[in-house]
C-alpha cells in the first residue's frame, strides 16, 4: 500500500498559485483579515483555530505574502 500525502506545502509558488486562481476562496477573508489588522490599536494577540488540515498556515502565509513581507 502506498500513502501519499494530500496537502500541499505552504511554498511562495503554491501560495501564489492558489491566491491568482482563488482556488481556496479565500481572497476576500485574506482581504478582510489585513483591513481587521490595520485598524487594530494598541498591541494585541491573535489566534486563529480551526482543525488540524483547514489551512490555517496557508491562510497566515498568504496574509503575509499579500501584505508584501
């Protein structure tokens, strides 16, 4: 039996891929998220939960690469 595994990692060009193509539909929480952040005053501590494979890490990372860090 041969176990392959699904998910893909959180690399520049997969993060880039799935952000043009909006494969996720994701772009408008990433969106909302970065307008969240920018009026945030004071310093704060964010978490996001969600279960183990829900694409938390691409979500921070794309956030990320989209705030151009």
């Amino acid at each position: 039996m041969v176990i392959r595994r699904l998910n893909k990692e959180p690399t520049d060009e997969e993060l880039i891929k799935h952000m043009e193509k909006d494969s996720l539909h994701r772009n408008d929480d990433i969106n909302d998220f970065m307008r969240f952040l920018f009026e945030i005053e004071g310093n704060y501590s964010i978490f996001i939960d969600g279960k183990w494979g829900s694409g938390k890490t691409f979500f921070v990372k794309q956030t990320i690469m989209a705030l151009g860090r």
